[in-house]
C-alpha cells in the first residue's frame, strides 16, 4: 500500500514538474514575441508631407451608434474616421456628432488637447454624384457634417467605379466614373472641400487606367499620381495581392476594408458564419500570443503595409482593436498617433497566413 502511494507521489510531482515546465516554455516563447515586436509606424508620411494614420475605425452599418462609437475609438487615439455618403450604409451625420462630441469633451477634460486638424476624415461619393454639380453639393454636405467647416476633407474616393443596381437614376447613370475622377481631381486643386483623392473597390486593370489617366496628366505638369489611396476588400482569404503589389510600385497607399471578414458574411456562402473570426490557423497562431483572432488579422494587414479600419459596436473590441487592450502587453503602444504601433507576427505567421489567401474562393465573382 505503501509503496502504491509512494507511485503516485512520484507520478503526480512528475506531472507537476511537466506542468511548470510547459508554462515556463509559454511564457519564454510569449517573451521572446516581446522581444521580436514589429514596430509599424502609426502614420505614414504621404508625398505632400502630410501624415496618414494607419489605424483607424469604419462606420459602415452602425446606424444609431454612430456617434457613440466615433467618440469612444477617439478618446481610445485612433485619429482615422472612415465614412461614406452612401446613405444605405452609412451616416456622415452621426459620425460628424460624434466626432463633435469628442472634440467638445476632449476640450474639458483634457490637457492633451485634440483639434478638427489631429484627425482625419474619410469619406466616399456616391455615385448618383459623380456629375460634377452634384459632387459640388455633396462634398460641401460631408465638408459641413464631417468638419463643421473647419477644414477640407482629409481623404475623398469615389466609392465604386460603377453604381449599385437600382440605387442610380439613368440620368445619374449617364456620368462615368472617368468623369467623376476628372471632377474630383479639380476639387482637390480647388482644395477647398477636398485634400487627398482615391478611389475604392476598383480592380486591377481599372486601377491601370486610373493611373494612365491621372500619370499622363501629371507627366505635363511635372507631378506625380493624384492617387492617395485605393480602399479594396482585402481579409486573409481575399488578399488582393495583385492590386497592392501594383499599388505599392506606385506609390500609392493601400486601405483595406472588412479585414475581419464581414464580406463573406455579407455574401451569407457560409451559412452565417464569418471564417476569418473562426479560422484554425488565425485562432492556432492567436493561442500562440494570448491574444485574440482579431488582434492577429490587424496586425497582419499592419505588417503587410496596409491601412486598416476595423468595426466595432462592442466596447472590449474597440479597445482591443485601438491597441489599448490589457490582454496582450505586446500589442500596447505608447502614443498611437506619433509613435509606433506594436505588432507581433513571426515571418512564419505571416507565411501561414499568406497561404489562407483563395482558400475559400470567391463564388459569387
Ligand atoms: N469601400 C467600401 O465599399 C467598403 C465596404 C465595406 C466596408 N467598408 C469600410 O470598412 C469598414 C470595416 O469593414 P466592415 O464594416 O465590413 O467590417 P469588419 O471590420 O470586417 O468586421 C466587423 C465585424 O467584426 C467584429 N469585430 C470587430 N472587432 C472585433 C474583435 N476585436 N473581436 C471580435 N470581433 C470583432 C464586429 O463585431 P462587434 O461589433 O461585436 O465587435 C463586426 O461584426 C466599414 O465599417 C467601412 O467603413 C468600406
């Protein structure tokens, strides 16, 4: 009886030793992460000088919370607002309250004081407005919504190089995005309602022609590409990887939408679920850092040079996303508008991650 007794003592102190050990390996594994941070810049510095945040939050289907979680991703430091005029999805007039609202608080409460100028706005046209009085009146809507006409606004696109079935009149439809992208570009030499330009959800060889259009016109004048920034859907199975190698080469930043996976949602080809959220791998390589999913999939798009502007209506996320989350001490950075933001991903990661890309397909293409 004895000696069973003493087995067991052997076996279960064995067990415990195993235990100690495997959490001390964690934990080394989760220092040297530390150590090797990947440090993204949290602005990028743009041709004209000018600074753009890496970071920020989207505004698409937020209707009646606008405003409250505009204000809350502020007042977490995240300085890019991305919205559209697109009134299906979007609300510039709630987040301009918000925006609002944080600015008049901002101003009570603290010694830190923020400014219409500290952040940066992101909208989108329509395309009913691509004829150039109506991108007139409509820019001069979202200037006084989104800036209280306290500036022009940061970053305009045009928000698709053709309209939605059924949300254009015919006459509206008559007005190609060519001619939008010559409207715009005189609305950002005019500089009153507009600064930077771009387009979103344009492919590869629209983006070729885009960039003929806007060069050839440019090469008269000595200056480079009016081209800010291309806003595509890219998350880790819908990489785009075409489209940015071709942007990176011309020097145009690249702005990711729905990175956590909503389109695929949108689509409902999975039965509601959203895969990126689920994935084995990003869940596996997540476990890894004790961070979540999400985390993961931001900082992949951050280390791959992307802007990201996640949504959220859910406190803890949006905290999580704005790098402000306790959970992992590798994710916190000390001034998200200045300075860097701290990323994680081992080049392994980012390699398993690169593999998910077409995994899914696109069926509805
Ligand atoms: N240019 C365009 O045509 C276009 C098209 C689509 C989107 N966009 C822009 O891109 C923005 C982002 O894309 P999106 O709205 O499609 O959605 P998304 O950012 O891909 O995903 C949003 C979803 O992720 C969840 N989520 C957010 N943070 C999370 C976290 N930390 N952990 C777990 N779940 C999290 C949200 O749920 P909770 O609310 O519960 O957190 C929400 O269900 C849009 O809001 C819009 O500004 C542009």
């Amino acid at each position: 009886m004895l000696r069973v007794l003493f087995l067991l003592a052997i076996h279960l102190l064995h067990c415990f030793a195993l235990l100690i050990a495997s959490v001390y390996a964690h934990n080394q594994k989760l220092d040297e992460h530390h150590h090797g941070a990947v440090m993204v810049s949290a602005t990028i510095q743009l041709r004209d000088g000018k600074g753009l945040p890496r970071l920020g939050i989207g505004t698409a289907a937020l209707r009646g919370y606008g405003s409250s979680v505009v204000e809350e991703a502020l007042s977490y430091g995240v300085m890019l607002i991305d919205t559209a005029q697109a009134p299906e999805w979007y609300s510039e007039a709630e987040v301009g309250r918000g925006i609002e609202s944080f600015l008049a608080h901002n101003d009570l409460m603290s010694s830190n004081q923020c400014s219409y100028g500290d952040i940066y706005i992101v909208t989108k046209i329509h395309p009913r407005s691509f004829e150039r009085t109506a991108m007139n009146d409509a820019l001069t809507k979202s200037r006084n919504l989104l800036t209280r006409n306290t500036k022009p606004l940061d970053l305009v696109l045009l928000h698709s190089p053709y309209c939605w079935e059924g949300h254009c009149t015919s006459e509206q439809l008559r007005h190609t995005w060519q001619d939008a992208w010559r409207n715009l570009e005189e609305q950002k030499r005019d500089g009153f309602l507009v600064n930077h330009i771009g387009v979103s959800n344009f492919d590869l060889p629209l983006l070729q022609e885009l960039l003929q259009l806007t060069t050839s016109k440019a090469n008269n004048n000595g200056k480079m590409t009016q081209v800010t920034a291309v806003q595509n859907w890219c998350d880790p199975f819908h990489q785009d990887r075409e489209v940015r190698a071709f942007l990176r080469a011309q020097g145009v930043q690249y702005m990711a939408y729905s990175t956590l996976g909503s389109q695929w949602l949108h689509k409902d080809v999975l039965q509601g679920i959203n895969p990126v959220l689920t994935d084995k791998t990003l869940s596996r390589i997540a476990a890894t850092y004790s961070v979540t999913v999400a985390e993961v999939v931001i900082c992949w798009a951050l280390q791959e040079g992307m802007v990201v502007i996640p949504r959220s209506t859910n406190s803890e996320h949006l905290l999580l996303n704005s790098f402000r989350g306790r959970r992992s001490s590798a994710m916190n950075s000390t001034n998200i508008r200045n300075g860097d933001l701290k990323c994680f991903l081992a080049p392994q990661d980012m390699q398993d991650i690169q593999q998910l890309d077409g995994t899914l397909g696109v069926p509805w293409d």
